[in-house]
C-alpha cells in the first residue's frame, strides 16, 4: 500500500492542474482558430449584394456606356470608364487600372473616395451623387484586399445598356 503524504498530493494535484490547463488552452486555441476560419468563410464580401448597391447609386450615372439621352446627345462614360461590368471595372477608364485586387492602397477607384470633398479628383463629386460612407470605404477596401472577387456578377442588366 502506498502512502501520499500532503506534500506529495499536493504536487500531483499541481500536476494534474497545469496538463488541464494545458489541454484546455490547447483545445481553445484550436477551437478559435475554427472559428477564425469560419467567420472569414462568413464574411466573405459579395460584391452584388454589399458593394455594388452603393457603387451604383454613387458612380453608375457618370461611368456606364455610351447612350443618348432624352434631348438626343450622345453620352459617353467620364474618363471612358465603365463600371456597369466587370469587364469594364476591371479595365478601368482613360487613366487605365483603377482596381488592383489585394492592393487598396493601389486602387485609384477606391483613392479618389478618399481625397478630400474639395479636391479637384475627389469622386464622386461633390454635390453630384450620395458620398460613401466610411463604413462604405472601409468595406470596399476589404473587398479589394481580399482579391476583388465579383462572384457570380457580372453585369447589371438595368444600367448596363448600349
């Protein structure tokens, strides 16, 4: 028969207590790190359903193709830029490239929201369409970091006209 003194159970419990502790924040971490993958699985930015809703109604009235209008003028987009597509975002306008997927710093589309109202290549323009929000901003620029992948969209058949 074994004998424990105090001294010795007591250092056994300390044991068994620091390879619980061990195994919980093992299990945590893994647990996290599952939650982490899911979340971003999750959050994963459509571009139709959170992007395009405010780019449209922000940049579609100045960047989408050609047309006539009610008076008979032919319309052409500003800077040659049509966004109506992805074709044609991805291609930019006059000043070319204006979406660099995983670079927002490097996305003159996303910049020019950025500048100030009163600078001259501040978009849109003020007083011409809504502004984008910052929380717009922000989101626009995740969607670029993340590759600015456009999903299923390709066009929207509304605007997107010749």
């Amino acid at each position: 028969m074994t004998v424990y003194t105090e001294r010795t159970m007591q250092k056994t419990i300390s044991l068994f207590s620091v390879v619980g502790l061990a195994l919980g924040m093992t299990a945590g971490n893994a647990a996290a790190e599952d939650k982490a993958k899911g979340a971003a699985t999750a959050d994963k930015i459509d571009f139709e359903k959170q992007i395009w809703p405010f780019v449209k109604e922000s940049c579609v009235k100045c960047h989408k193709p050609p047309y006539t209008d009610e008076r008979g003028r032919k319309r052409k987009p500003k800077s040659g830029m049509v966004i109506t597509n992805k074709k044609g975002f991805m291609k930019g306008g006059e000043n070319g490239v204006v979406i660099v997927p995983g670079d927002p710093d490097e996305s003159e589309f996303l910049q020019r929201t950025l500048l100030p109202l009163d600078h001259d290549d501040h978009q849109p323009p003020e007083g011409k369409a809504p502004e984008w929000t910052d929380d717009q901003k922000k989101l626009f620029a995740a969607w670029i970091k993340a590759g600015a992948d456009f999903g299923t969209w390709e066009s929207d058949p509304e605007v997107d006209k010749k």
